[in-house]
C-alpha cells in the first residue's frame, strides 16, 4: 500500500524523511524502491526493531 505512493511522490535516488519512523515500513519500502530515507525516533524498543527489519533488508539486496 505503502509502495504506489513512494513511487508516485518520488524518484529513485530522492530522500525521504519520516520523521516518526515507527517500525521502519517507509525506510523498507524506501530501500526497496531505490530511495534513501532519514526516520527519526525516540523510542529505542521500536529504534531497535526499525533496524533489524532495514538492516535484513540491506543484506537481501
């Protein structure tokens, strides 16, 4: 769901901040679309889960 919008307000290559980054969907998506992304978060609980899912996705790629 998250993708159509990335790919229509963005290009390859563009940054995308997220400034409540949450679990990480938008950097993922960001990642994964060919975009760099910038989240930001105060809550290590969810820091720490937000770089687990980005980091598996940077070793998939």
């Amino acid at each position: 769901m998250l993708a159509p919008l990335i790919r229509a307000l963005s290009n390859p290559g563009d940054l995308l901040l997220d400034p409540f980054l949450g679990s990480g969907t938008t950097a993922v998506v960001a990642r994964q679309l060919g975009r760099a992304y910038l989240g930001i978060k105060r809550d290590p609980r969810y820091l720490a889960m937000a770089e687990r899912r980005i980091t598996s996705i940077r070793e998939r790629t």
